[in-house]
C-alpha cells in the first residue's frame, strides 16, 4: 500500500493575551513547510473581548484572589474547544504525560467508546473482554462510571474511572437510548491479553466463515493465510464477521482490502478541513481473491473496519448484511503548545471511494437484518464466530439471522 505521509500540523503564531500567550495552530498544506496563518479580524476581536473579560474580572471581582488566570484560561479554552469538537480536547501538560498510560488502563474492560450527546458511548466491546461479557451494545451511554455521573465528560475522565487495579471491580450504570433501560454493570478489571485468533471455518455448501474483530498487522497477516486456504480449497463464497470490530490501524484495513480488489482500486481519502487538501489511497497489492463475498456488519462496527467494508461494498466487490455501522472515521492529531500542554482534534476526515464521509454516516448493508435488542445482546455476549456450526447448525440459523441470511445469498 501506499504509505500515510507524515504530514505536520500548523505552525503558529503567538498572539499576546496579557501575560500569556494563546497559540493558534492550523494544519499545514505541506509537511516539509509549515505555513504561518495570520488571525482574521475576528479572531482579534474575540481575542480583544477575552482580554477585557478578564482585565474586568481583575479590577471589580469581589473575590479576586479566586481569579487563577492561568487555570481558568485553560479551562475557557477547553470549552471553546469541546464545544467545536466533542472528541477534542486541550490537555494540561500533568494530563498529557499520562494520556498513554490511561489509554492502557481503560482497554481493562476492553471497551471501545465515543463522546455523543454529551456521554460516554459505547462503540463495541472487544472479543473475550469483560464488556463483552457484560452484553455492552454500540449505543448505549455510560451515564455513570463507579458512582460518578459522566455528562459532559472528557474522554481521559472517562479513561481515568474505568482503569485501576487488575481484578479490581468497576460498576458502570449503563442507559440504552433505544429502549430506554437502565441497568446496572458490575465488572472485573483485567490485563488486556493477545485477541483471540479465529480459524477458517466452512458452513454449508462450501460457504466459508471468518472472523475479523479488529484491524492489527498481526490480524491482516492471519486474514491473508485464511483467504489463501479458501482460495486454495475452492470455497464458494466468503462470510467476513466485522461485527463489533471497532477498528484499529489505518495502514491495515486498506492492505486488507487489497485482498479483493485489483490493483490501483480506490481504497479510501483523507479529506482535510483546508480546501483541496485531498489525499487518495489505493491497492497496490492483491492475492487476487475473486470468490463472491458478504460482509456482517452491525452498529459496533467502526473506524478501519468501516474503511474496509466501505471499500468492497462502493467496488461492488461484497455485499453487505445486518444493520447500520456506528459512523466513526477520523484521523486525530495532538499538538504539543509552548506552555507543555497538548491540544488534541480531529485533522482529517476518511471518505469512502463514493465520495461519502463515514463519520456520522456509517454504512447502510444492502441487506438489512435487525435484531431484537436482547437477541443482539445474547449474541454479542457468547461471542460472535464461537458457534457450533456441526452439532447447532439450526439452532443457529434461527438465532443469527444476518448470519444465515449471508449464508443463504452464498448458497444461491
């Protein structure tokens, strides 16, 4: 494939604010040179009236000794920042240096989650996890994390409650919008281990089944092995389970999607918020697996594996079963200002080759098949790929219906 180029983010330029400085970044248009944007006449203004906010606050606060200008101007800033973006941020420098290790702490509970609606949202619990077993579903809010309410909440606030000590519990109080039930969770922390690698699996009529929980170099290498034994026993068509795969490494889903399609097939664009800043990526690499395909996709499939999916779908390469993908797909920068802290946004966002952002907008299947929401949660609990094909076919297929929907377009 062709490799994501290192592009920087803005240069800036210091513009006084009394005795601090607020930095302006924006991201370049080249990454060799940075270029300096020069604030419009709103931007002065803006900044002239938090100037006079604050010289007023200074002279006629009844309490001024309360004023800590440093401290509530980060948090000013912050607000202006969520407020744009609820997936952006302005981390202090003390948060900043921790940032990698609460991103560490809170795959504990192996859960995926996005800021909507103000809360903490469940992406998709990750195989083998205790999200997993605790039955979490793509949607849901976290409206409270050991005790303490999450509205409004940053993401490392949310990353801060939910990691801890190994085998320590953590309660969540989890609301599901779509039914409106509120239920208590009680879960066990645990070391994030190695994901469960799945096998080639053959159901009915020469139909193979394979499971992709996430998109890691190590699971691109393991789907290429199994797409060469298919292709080498002639199996008749290819079921790929991407439920619950909330993404993973960018570079990974196009070599993944490579796969199946020629080479020079549009894969997947970064578009930029600066206008003609458009970057295409393409296949450059193929084993050439033409065997027909469909896709399992539901509401915690995500990120890189919306690129994937997307991908094969717009080329008319597979076909798409179950329900409407989360709509989550963004390429996320942090920007280290002179005072140590980092600011944290979206820079680009991925498009998919019919020119559609999936941000927001997720994929629809070209077959739709939806589950009662407790069914949903029975199956995501026992894990998706871990059925008894031999010994519970019917069974099954009367439980999983995208399932035996891919299976019966397959068999045809």
């Amino acid at each position: 494939m062709k490799p994501l180029r290192n592009r920087a983010v803005g240069a800036w330029l210091a513009v006084p604010l009394l005795s601090c400085a607020l930095l302006l970044t924006a991201q370049a248009l080249a990454a060799d040179e940075p270029r300096v944007l020069t604030p419009t006449p709103s931007s002065f203004e803006t900044l002239s009236r938090f100037t006079q906010v604050l010289e007023v606050l200074q002279k006629t606060y009844a309490l001024p000794s309360r004023i800590n200008t440093a401290g509530h101007t980060t948090a000013a800033l912050r607000g202006f920042v969520r407020s744009i973006d609820p997936e952006a941020d302005l981390l202090t420098p003390e948060e900043a240096a921790v940032t990698n290790e609460l991103a560490y702490t809170a795959a504990a509970i192996g859960l995926s989650f996005a800021i909507c609606d103000d809360f903490p949202t469940v992406i998709s619990p990750r195989d083998g996890s205790p999200a997993e077993n605790g039955g979490l579903l793509a949607g849901e809010q976290l409206i409270a994390v050991s005790d303490v309410l999450t509205p409004h909440a940053r993401r490392i606030e949310v990353d801060r409650l939910l990691g801890g000590p190994r085998d320590f519990p953590v309660n969540l109080r989890v609301l599901d919008p779509r039914t409106g039930a509120v239920r208590d969770l009680h879960l066990h922390r645990t070391v994030p281990g190695p994901t469960p690698r799945t096998a080639l699996r053959y159901l009915d009529k020469g139909v193979a089944y394979y499971r992709i929980s996430q998109f890691t170099q190590d699971a691109v290498e393991n789907l290429r092995a199994a797409m060469i034994l298919a292709k080498s026993a002639g199996a008749s068509g290819i079921i790929l389970d991407l439920r619950n795969n909330a993404g993973g490494a960018f570079e990974a889903a196009q070599v993944a999607a490579s796969f199946f399609v020629v080479k020079g097939t549009e894969i997947v664009a970064l578009e930029y918020g600066s206008p003609g800043l458009h970057t295409t990526f393409v296949s450059d690499e193929s084993i050439k697996v033409t065997t027909p395909l469909v896709l399992l996709v539901n509401g915690g499939t995500a990120a890189e594996a919306e690129i994937f999916a997307a991908a094969l779908q717009d080329n008319k390469r597979a076909r798409i079963v179950g329900t409407q993908s989360f709509g989550r797909g963004f390429l996320t920068a942090s920007t280290r200002l002179s005072d140590g802290s980092v600011l944290v946004m979206p820079t680009a966002y991925y498009m998919r080759p019919s020119k559609q952002v999936l941000q927001g907008n997720g994929l629809i299947p070209d077959v739709v098949v939806a589950l009662p929401r407790e069914t949903e949660r029975s199956l995501a609990r026992s894990g998706f790929g871990t059925f008894d094909w031999k010994n519970d076919r019917r069974e099954v297929l009367a439980t999983d219906l995208p399932l035996a929907k891919a299976v019966s377009l397959l068999a045809k």
